[in-house]
C-alpha cells in the first residue's frame, strides 16, 4: 500500500473513533459506488452523516479542507444519495449531513483534528 494510502487510512481510523466517541455508530467505511468513494457514513438516533476525512502531515500544499471544493462537494452529495437508495433500512427517521475532518500532523493519532459540519 502507497504511504498516502496508509496515512489516509489512519486518518480515517482516527475520525472513526472521533464520532463513535461523540456517540455516533459508524455504519460504512470506504464504500464505494460508481463515481466515487464515501470515506465514512456515521449516524445517531436522529442523525446520518457522510464524513469526507482530508489527512496531511502538514498544511505545506494547503488546509486539508481547501480539497473539499465545489465538485468534491458535488461528488459526495450524489454518493450520499447513491448510500442511502442502497442502505434504506439504516436512514429512517435521520437527517442527513454531510461533514468534512480535516487532520494535519505527521502522527494521525495525534494530529490536530478539525471537524467541519455541513460542508453541503
């Protein structure tokens, strides 16, 4: 696996266990569909969220919130959509979110973390 890889995946790892320690149950990760890939979908009793996680070990090429731009936002709205036709069961009664963490630091697990809520 790439180096960019790995450090993504840790950086999803530590967004996971961000939300489940604000509550949320984590429902998808990495899911993927024509047209792209959901890095995390996580919910509440009243809540889904689609988290997009930007992972960088320093902000030298720029905020990891800085690569969540219009057609990012664009691309994640239509997989949300693509998720939940696919997972109706799971969205009752939930209103959808869709959120960004931005993680930046050579370490994941102790990188500083943003959390931006509804990017869309």
């Amino acid at each position: 696996m790439a180096e960019k890889d790995v450090l993504g995946r840790a950086g999803e790892d530590r967004a996971a266990r961000y939300f489940e320690s604000l509550g949320y149950t984590v429902l998808s990760r990495n899911w993927r569909a024509p047209g792209g890939e959901l890095d995390l979908v996580v919910a509440t009793a009243t809540e889904l969220v689609v988290v997009e996680v930007k992972t960088r070990r320093s902000v030298a090429f720029g905020h990891p919130f800085e690569a969540v731009g219009e057609l990012k936002k664009a691309r994640l709205w239509r997989l949300a959509m693509a998720w939940i036709a696919a997972h109706r069961d799971l969205v009752q009664g939930r209103r959808l979110r869709i959120d960004a963490i931005g993680l930046i630091g050579p370490d994941p697990a102790t990188a500083s973390l943003e959390h931006l809520e509804g990017v869309v």
